[in-house]
C-alpha cells in the first residue's frame, strides 16, 4: 500500500503526464491530486471505516455496490473539475454537470469492463 505521500505524488505525475500530451496546462495534475487527497476520507466514508485504520478499497472488500458508488463519486469529482477548470467559467452550470456525469458513466463502465476482463473468478481458478 502506497502512503499518502507517494500517492499524492503520483497523482501529480499522472496528471502532469495527461497534461503534457494534451496541452491542459496543469488541468488535470489538479484534479487527480484533488482525488488522491480526498481518497482516504471517501474510501473510509464508503468501506464505513474510520479514518486511523487502514481502508481496504476493493470490490471484494466493500461489495460492488458500495465499490461502484465510492468510484462514482471520485470520478464525478474529477471530470468536474476538469470540465469546470478547462471552461473557467460556471455560466453553463447545468451543461458541465451533464457533461461530468455522462463522462463519469463512461469511465464507470470501462473501469467494471476493463475489471471483468482482466480478474480471476473463482471458477476460473477451480478449473486451473
């Protein structure tokens, strides 16, 4: 497990190298250590943990309601603020958050596609 430290770090790393190739100008180095910093606190908030124990975020661990929801709401987050920061501007509010959420269901089903193609199941491992 990463610590809060790294985390951040790779958050911003990971941005940075979104921005680079799309010449967003720190637009989402911003919003993925936005994500990274809040993680540990919604993580707690969804696994209904407190905040000095380690949190656990995995489908097997919280269920995958609980799971879908948690990814949801950090994915909602961070196509907001991309969306909100790249337009500058809270003129066409209703339009942005419609554009967030559509964003965030397309990443909500790539992740569970991208989830259900590359994980074992336990028939799988039955079988060999």
């Amino acid at each position: 497990m990463l610590t809060t430290t790294e985390t951040l770090f790779l958050a911003f790393f990971t941005g940075f190298g979104i921005d680079f190739f799309t010449n967003s100008w720190g637009i989402h180095a911003f919003s993925a250590v936005f994500i990274a910093f809040i993680f540990k606190t919604v993580a707690a908030v969804f696994v209904r943990q407190s905040l000095d124990e380690e949190v656990a975020f995995s489908i097997e661990s919280m269920g995958t309601l609980r799971y879908a929801m948690a990814l949801f709401f950090l994915f909602f987050i961070y196509h907001l603020l991309v969306i909100l920061l790249w337009n500058f501007s809270i003129e066409l509010f209703l339009y942005h958050l419609s554009k967030a959420f559509f964003a965030t269901l397309i990443a909500l089903f790539t992740t569970f596609l991208l989830l259900s193609l590359f994980t074992k199941t336990h028939r799988e491992d039955e079988n060999g």
